[in-house]
C-alpha cells in the first residue's frame, strides 16, 4: 500500500473504502418530486392571497384544506436529507464530500436566484404576500453565497431558510467525516442530537439552538439512521433510534400543525398520519423494498425537483397573480399553468445550467481540472441529492 493510499484510508476514517458509484433509487427520486409539488401546492393554496385579498379558501374551497398539508413537504425533504446525505458521505474524505455538495446546491442555486430576481422585477406583486419586497442588487449578491441568512441579510425568497438548516447538517456530516465515519459514531451522534433537541426548549435563546436545530433534527436523524438500517437492518440500536425520532418528530409536527392559521379550521389529525406514511414510505425505499423499480422518468424527476422548489413561490407567486389580473381564469388553471411553467423552467436549469457547471464547480473545490475528471463527476453531480 502505497503513502498517498494510506493518507486516503486515514481521511476516509474507519468507513472503509468509497464505493465506485452509489446506487440511484429511484423511488426516492419521486418521492421528491411528490414532496416538492405538496410544497407548491401549500404555498399556492394556501399561504397567500391569489388577488391580494381573499383568503385562499375563496378561491379553492375544495382544495385548501387539503394542500394545507404539503407543508409537511419540507419535514420529508429533510428526512430524505438525513439518508441520501449520509449515503453520498459514505467512504469519501471531507473535500470529496465538500465538492460534491458544492457541485449539487450551488449552480442551480445561482440560476434561480437571478431568475427569481428578474421575474419579480418585471412582474412585481405586493399586498397578500408572506415575503417582502425583493431585496437590492447588493443583497441579490450576498443571497448567491448561500449565506445570507445567517448574515442576516433579506432573502430573495422565503423559502430559502432550508437551505440554512442543509447547510448546517452537512457541517455536521463534515465534522463526522474529520473524525471518521462508523455506525457506531453515527448512532451515538445521532442519539445526543436528538437528546439536545429534546431538552434544547427549556433554554431558550441558548447559542445551541442554531446547531441542534430542535424541531427539523428528529428529521435528519432519522433518515441518517434508515442508510443505517439499509447497510444492516438487523441493529436493534437503529431501530431504537428511529422509532425514537419518529416519536420526536409526532410532537413536533403537531404544535406545527396546530399553529396553522389559513383562514379555515385545520384538523390537527392528518399531520401526524401522513407523516408516519412518509417515515414508512422512506424506510421502504431504504430497506430496499423498492429498489426494482428503475423507471427512467423518476431519474428526470428528481433532477428537477430543486431546482423548481427553488423557483415555484415567488415566481410562481408572480405569474398566476399576473394572469389572474390579466385574464381572470380560475385559479386552478392559473396554478396548474403556473406549475407547469415552473417544471418547464427547472428542467432548462437543469440542462443548460447544472450538467455544465456541476462538475466545473466539483472539480473546482477539489483541485482538479482535468477533461476526464469532468466527464466523470457530470453524472455523480447529477446523481446526488
């Protein structure tokens, strides 16, 4: 063994060598896409008034308190998070990790950045709004670093703040990576994390909260625990730790859930059924239940599903409120429209953004640069969630 292998074996940690190429599940890929159009589909039914006026429920009284529910779409992408995210760290130091992140978020996140700035611009919407007014060049800039959030800077959109919580748990990942990636660090990792987020409430204000991030860790934890499971689902401690988090996570989304305030009575019931669904859906995939499922249009899918979470409030917000004003068509026309743009969007970012630039940006943070490494890392960028 030579020196330049042993250095890689001692970065890698004890979590033995990187695989070739990780597996693409494909069901996963539409379950984020499910995840993404519940998003929209809450945040355009929902958290907004389609004219500046009414209450949602005027326009889609039979939808509203159905597409409520899709906010528990952002609780699932962080749970899909927690596994594909400890499954794509698996075996690689930290600047592979490092440059496979920033091959995955930032390209497509610099594109819909400077297109959700243009079309609020040219189709400017106040009044009925869960967000500002859009922020000033300068702050349009400091939102390209990712980082405007804990700058505290205004947000270009709102729904940006996941990526702050993402943001944080890969500097988790990364502190794992550093000491060496094993099932018994992330179980015991996983087990205090989730303990801070249980006691982190009685100390309010603590500088802690910002790292523990008490209401989404049950989230990540669980699905860091379900790659556990999937490399031995016979480790009765990963189960602990998974029913634990699921029951973590029930409470949390019920004070969420109860907090909802649309304009209309919401059953709090629902919340902790779907979510449950959702655990079982991911443990499924995880466990591989689904893994004979190789449909080629869940690949495209879930290409898609970031970028266009990206795009689909405050643009979105923009063209069915333009349309509306212009046309006065019904507002599921105008929303599904809208929705079909936005997909339309997110795959020409995908295409004509993410696959030049990703392994640029991969082999950039690396330090390599050569053709071969860029042909390689395209697909592995793409692959990646």
């Amino acid at each position: 063994m030579t020196t330049a292998t042993l250095a890689q074996t001692a970065l890698r940690g004890d979590a033995g060598p990187a695989p070739k190429r990780k597996p693409r599940l494909y069901a996963l890929d539409g379950l984020r896409l499910v995840c993404a159009l519940a998003v929209a589909g809450y945040h355009f039914g929902d958290s907004w008034r389609l004219d500046g006026v009414h209450p949602p429920a005027y326009f889609l009284p039979d939808a509203a308190p159905v597409l409520i529910y899709g906010f528990l779409g952002v609780e699932v992408f962080f749970l899909i998070s927690g596994f594909v995210i400890l499954m794509s760290s698996w075996g690689r130091t930290v600047r592979e990790f490092a440059a496979s992140r920033a091959a995955r978020l930032y390209p497509a996140f610099w594109a819909c950045v400077l297109i959700t700035a243009v079309v609020s611009t040219v189709l400017p919407i106040s009044g009925g709004v869960p967000f500002p007014p859009l922020p000033g060049g300068p702050d349009v800039l400091i939102n390209l670093t990712m980082l405007a959030e804990p700058l505290n800077r205004p947000l270009v959109d709102t729904v940006y703040w996941t990526l702050w919580c993402e943001f944080r748990f890969y500097l988790i990942i990364i502190c794992m990576l550093a000491a060496g990636l094993t099932d018994k660090r992330v179980r015991l990792l996983g087990a205090g994390w989730l303990a801070a987020a249980v006691l982190m409430p009685a100390f309010p204000g603590a500088p802690l909260h910002q790292v523990v991030m008490p209401t989404f860790a049950p989230y990540f934890i669980a699905g860091m625990t379900m790659f556990l499971l999937r490399r031995d689902r016979s480790d009765r401690w990963s189960w602990a730790l998974l029913a634990a988090c699921w029951l973590v996570s029930l409470h949390h989304v019920h004070g969420r859930a109860s907090d909802l305030r649309p304009g209309f009575e919401v059953p709090v019931w629902p919340a902790p059924v779907l979510l449950t669904i959702a655990y079982g859906v991911l443990l499924a995939i995880a466990l591989g239940v689904t893994d004979r499922i190789t449909w080629g249009w869940l690949s495209t899918a879930g290409a898609l599903t970031y970028p266009f979470y990206l795009l689909h409030q405050r643009a979105g917000y923009s063209l069915v409120r333009t349309l509306h004003t212009a046309t006065g068509l019904p507002a599921p026309i105008l929303i599904g429209g809208a929705i079909l743009v936005l997909l339309t969007a997110a795959w020409l970012v995908h295409r004509f953004v993410e696959r030049p630039l990703a392994p640029r940006v991969r082999s950039f943070v690396q330090g390599r640069s050569t053709t071969t490494d860029h042909r390689r890392s395209s697909d592995a960028s793409v692959r990646e969630s």
